[in-house]
C-alpha cells in the first residue's frame, strides 16, 4: 500500500486536536473514514503513531517524530503546487514582533524560508514579551506579530491561530507515575514541581489548577527550559509544558518522558496577530500566506480565529 496525501493530513489533524472526533469535524468527513486512514499509514510505516486515552489519542515518540516529517511533506507539496507570483516582485519590509517562546521553539526555521521565497522582502524581528507586542502593534510600531495566541484577549487585535500544541506531563524516566494508566492533577499535586515563567507560563498554568481544588508544590520558578529539562530529567521534579517545547533528552543526556493528563489540560495556541482594520501591505500579505499555506492548508480548511 503506498502512502497518500489523505492520510498524512488526517493524521495531522488529530495529532494536533487531539481528537478524532474533532478531527473528523474539521475535515468534514466522517470519524472512520480519519480512524480507517490512520490504520492505514501505521501499517504502512509499520508503528503504532496514535495511543487512544481516555480523553482522546495522543502521539507515542515514534508519532512526533513523524508529525514533523508529515508537516514537512504537506508543506513541500503545497509549495510545489502554488504558481510563483510575487515572489520575484515582492520588496520592502515588514516589522514582526514574536516573544521567547516563539522565536525559540517556531519561528527560525519559517524566516529561512519566508526569506529564501522572497529574497527581496525584509523582516524586522523584534523578540518582546506579549503586553509589549500588544501594546505595540495597536500603536503601529509593528505590522504583525507572531505569538501565544491561547494569552491574548485584546479586542484591538485580530488573532489567527496555526498551532495548538497538546500540554503534557513532563517526568523523568523511570518515574512511579509512568507505571500509572490515568494520572490526573490531584497526582501531580503530590510530586515536586519545576513552573516555567517565561511567556506568562506560570500565569496560565495556574488558569488550569484554579479549575481544581490542588495546587501544584513549586519546587523551582524559573524562566529557563533548559533548566526545567534538567530538573526534570534529574529526578527533582515534574511538570506541565507543551510538545512544541519537548526534546526528549536534557542536556546531561537523560531521557525526559511525557504523559497525558486525564485532567483537560489547555494547548498553547501559536498563531498571527495584528491591528484590527489595519490596512494590509502587499508583505503582510505575504507573510499570512505562508503560514496559512503551511499550516491551515493540509487540513483542509482556512480556519481564521
């Protein structure tokens, strides 16, 4: 059986909404035809890519790993499928603001190729965190910017999601919890736990824990992923952060496992913001385009948020 296009992007629709059902809401079709698809592609790369839970699928290491080649592929396909037009007349520049997370986890790898797609086109980046990039933008000091979507709720922006990448529990290998097959928030309570603080992480985790009656122990705050990898894969601690900034292994070389949480647990949503009514330049234009194309096109759908 040969791979297809159909089933890369119904795996990638409920890789990240981590539903079939929704999946299926989303590609208008029906949740056999996404089930029948994905069966499919797991036979044919000869793994399991999907585990079903209890509050929906998530992805085993073997199904990230092939999430980014997928996205890769769609993206390639797309590319060679769009007809060049203002790539050789585009010119001028564009001021993009992006917070820490963003140009750290995302946005390096999408300006080399805004940058090899317009070669006359500059971009401005500015890294600031998000009440700055708000306040920012509505001022007009920048044309877009790229940010955590899931924090902002001014009614002077216009947001556009492109992600929503699945927050997990973070624990080190051979942890008690991972011989567990439900592991809710009442558990984490339990355990040390290392909070991240940069882009407003602290902030919305507590949004999720005040929706129970635990509080996480805080062994650690710190503005550091590095440092809450270490931690983790050290044994110190446990913690709650998304797949978008999961590498399996600290910088030590230990091995960080993950797990979903029964409890509903928000994504952190990555997407495109800018001033509502402004006037949109032939750059910023663009710019939607590309991350439109690369990230809403696959899954059938313009999506805007």
């Amino acid at each position: 059986m040969a791979l297809t296009l159909r089933q890369l992007k119904y795996f990638v629709a409920t890789a990240e909404l981590g539903q079939i059902s929704q999946a299926a809401i989303q590609l208008t079709i029906s949740q056999s035809a996404v089930t029948s698809a994905i069966k499919e592609l797991e036979d044919i790369v000869g793994t399991q890519l999907l585990v079903r839970t209890a509050s929906g699928v998530t992805l085993t290491n073997t199904g990230r790993r092939f999430l980014n080649e997928a996205y890769t592929i769609l993206s390639a396909v797309d590319e060679a499928m769009r007809v060049p037009n203002l790539e050789n007349t585009l010119a001028g520049t564009l001021t993009l603001a992006a917070s820490y997370t963003v140009i750290g986890y995302f946005l390096p790898h999408h300006l080399q190729r805004l940058g090899t797609q317009y070669p006359r086109l500059t971009i401005q980046l500015q890294e600031l965190n998000r009440e700055s990039i708000e306040e920012g933008l509505i001022a007009g000091r920048y044309d877009m910017a790229v940010l955590l979507t899931s924090n902002v709720a001014n009614p002077e922006l216009m947001l556009e999601p492109l992600i929503h990448s699945a927050r997990r529990l973070w624990l080190c290998a051979q942890h008690p919890l991972l011989k567990r097959e439900n592991v809710t928030l009442a558990d984490v309570a339990n355990e040390p736990f290392v909070m991240l603080t940069v882009d407003e992480a602290a902030y919305t985790a507590l949004r999720y824990w005040n929706e129970t009656p635990y509080r996480p122990n805080v062994k650690l705050r710190t503005s550091s992923v590095e440092a809450v990898r270490s931690m983790v894969a050290n044994g110190s601690g446990v913690a709650i952060l998304s797949d978008m900034v999961y590498r399996p292994w600290s910088l030590e070389g230990k091995r960080i496992e993950t797990m979903q949480l029964r409890d509903p647990i928000p994504p952190m949503s990555v997407g495109l913001a800018w001033r509502r009514n402004v006037e949109f330049t032939p750059a910023m234009h663009a710019v939607r385009e590309y991350f439109r194309h690369t990230f809403m096109a696959p899954r059938g759908g313009p999506g805007i948020g």
